[in-house]
C-alpha cells in the first residue's frame, strides 16, 4: 500500500504541504491544502465542522501533526483559510499537540513570514482572523513581523492560589487571546523583595504545574472569553539580558514550555502593567523568553472597555523546512505518541 501524500479528512478537504519555521525559537506548522494554497474552506466553516456539542475538537489526525513522532512538543499548527470577509487576507486556526488556541502569537509572527516567503502578497497591513477576533499583521522593514492582538485585559487582580507543596502563589488572571495565571518575581511589585531569576527549565516547569494543578483544585476560570478556561501559566522574572524588562517563562495547556516569550502571553502581561500604571500607553516592554530571546511589545488604550488595551508585539521568524505530508495507514504512530509519554 502506498502512503498517501495528502490526508483527505473524514470531516473536511484535504490539507498536504506544511512549512515549518520557528519564531524566537518557538516553532510553528503552517498547513497548506495540497496545491499550497489556503485551505478552502473559510474559519468558521472549519470551526463549525470540528465542533460537537459546542466543543471544538481538532481530529486526533491533525493533532498529531504537533506532536511526537512527526514534531517537537512545542510546536503549534497553523491551518490557513480562505478569508471569511472582504479585506481579510485569511482565516487560521491553531492547535497544539492538546487542543486548540484561542490566538497564539508566536504562531502569528511565524505564519506572516511563512506566507511571505511563500509569494503571498503580504498589504502593508493584512489582516488575519482567528477564532477569538481579528489581528493585524505589518511586516517591519527590518525584518521583523509585529501584529496587533486582540483587546486584552485583567479579569482578576491578587487571586491566591493554594499550592500543594505549601504556600502560595499569587496572581493575575488576564486575557491576551488565551487565558493566563500571571505569577510575577520581578520584584516590582513589592520593592524587589520577591524578585529572582528564572531556575532550570525543569524546576519552573514543575513550579508553573503546580500552580496549574492549584487554579483546577479552586475551580478558578477567566472572563466570558474562550469559555474562561485558564489554560496557561506565566512565570514573570528578573531578565538576564541587560536590553530586557522582564523575562517570563510560560507553561502551555501541552504541559511543554514557551521557548519564544509568548505573543497572548507578553499581552496579559501588558493588561496587567497597564492597570496597575507600571507601563504607559506606547511605552516599549522588552520581554526576554525562557530561552533568552526578545519580543518588543507595547500598547494602545482599546477605547471599547474599562482596561482592555491592544498590544502589538514584534519579533522574528525563520522558515527551517518545508514539504508533503504523508500518512501511512499501516502506521501505528499516525495519530502520534503524545499520550503515551504524558
Ligand atoms: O506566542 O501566544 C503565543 C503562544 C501561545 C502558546 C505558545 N505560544
């Protein structure tokens, strides 16, 4: 039997080539149908075709394309969609080897590169819809690509989680296109006291579940936004780079970690500085990732609610591969491994 060179799902048209690129070291699929063109369907009718019972579920197939054997675990796909309106460039949904994002921004920044080098015509400002609202893309003449996210906001200011290991941890519950739990060892907030640098991957890792494991404990969720589910945790600290505000290492709903500084995530941060008067309206942040790379983020007041702001972040991408994906049905790994190595 010959592998097949392109997956015709059950549920949807066929998607066959991938490029992969990695954004500040965070990397990112983007999915093609099989001539290289978009996917034709538009976003929402792929959302309304994957949801059942108002959940949206990826096919386990596609999930897998994120995941063991066929990628890294930190790796988010990227379908790209016909545009559902007039003046959009495309529509993209996002996933990784869990469940899908609301937005991701890493994702974003690696996508516009993506379409770049693949002869899209990129406007001087496209935009892009995803399933939680409208981001705007411009690609910098230095090379870099910077979107503006969605309306971003704080939902819960000082809300302490009880941790298993003793103590606790306290926090910001804020939006930036996914939900996250903002634990802060900057020592801005209290004259320095609490700040520290960032440990071994390993131990922030465990650190951030537990927090994770705390907020599912206390049942704690977000705003009305993507059902309020708080899927991701961000460790704020005192940078390492001496051109940084803040570095931040953010565990993903995967249970991997942000090797980028995390697009949603640098803009719940910048909700949070921005109603606590840390950081003014169009006054540059600096966020340093896990890995010691750099997102230059700043914000505008939304002008639509109380304290949302619009952040836009920038940063680089790097297309590493591209190619055809093949599913073989004598395989036993097509749907992936992931589970077996939780
Ligand atoms: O950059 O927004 C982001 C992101 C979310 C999950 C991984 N990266």
């Amino acid at each position: 039997m010959k592998p097949s060179p392109s997956h015709g799902l059950s549920r949807g048209p066929a998607i066959g080539r991938f490029v992969d690129s990695h954004t500040e070291g965070e990397p990112t699929r983007v999915l093609l149908a099989p001539d290289g063109g978009f996917f034709p369907e538009t976003l929402p009718e792929v959302i309304a075709r994957w949801t059942r019972g108002g959940v949206l579920e990826i096919p386990a197939e596609l999930l897998a394309l994120c995941a063991n054997p066929r990628a890294a675990d930190a790796m988010v796909c990227a379908l790209v969609c016909r545009p559902s309106k007039p003046g959009a460039l495309c529509g993209v949904l996002y996933w990784n080897a869990s469940a899908p994002l609301g937005m991701c921004g890493h994702a974003t920044v690696g996508l516009a590169r993506t379409l770049a080098d693949v002869g899209v015509t990129m406007p001087p400002r496209a935009t892009i819809e995803t399933r939680v609202g409208d981001v705007v893309v411009e690609m910098r003449a230095d090379g870099r690509v910077a979107f503006a996210n969605v309306p971003s906001r704080v939902h819960a200011r000082d809300v302490e989680i009880v941790l298993e290991q003793g103590g606790v941890a306290r926090g910001d519950i804020a939006w930036g296109g996914n939900w996250f739990f903002i634990v802060r060892h900057d020592g801005a907030l209290d004259g320095g006291k609490s700040g520290r640098a960032m440990r071994s991957h390993a131990e922030e890792l465990a650190y951030a579940n537990s927090i994770l494991r705390g907020i599912e404990r206390m049942g704690l969720c977000g705003g009305s936004e993507n059902g309020g589910l708080i899927d991701h945790v961000e460790l704020v600290f005192t940078p390492s780079r001496a051109d940084a505000n803040a570095r931040n290492f953010v565990l993903c709903p995967n249970g991997t970690f942000d090797r980028s500084p995390c697009g949603t995530g640098s803009s719940a941060l910048l909700a949070s500085l921005a109603v606590r008067g840390e950081l003014a309206p169009g006054a540059v942040w600096r966020q340093e990732s896990a890995i010691g790379s750099i997102f230059e983020a700043s914000y505008a007041r939304a002008g639509s609610g109380a304290d949302a702001v619009i952040p836009t972040i920038a940063g680089r991408a790097f297309a590493v591969a591209e190619g055809t994906l093949r599913f073989d049905a004598r395989d036993p790994s097509r749907l992936g491994t992931w589970k077996e190595q939780a």
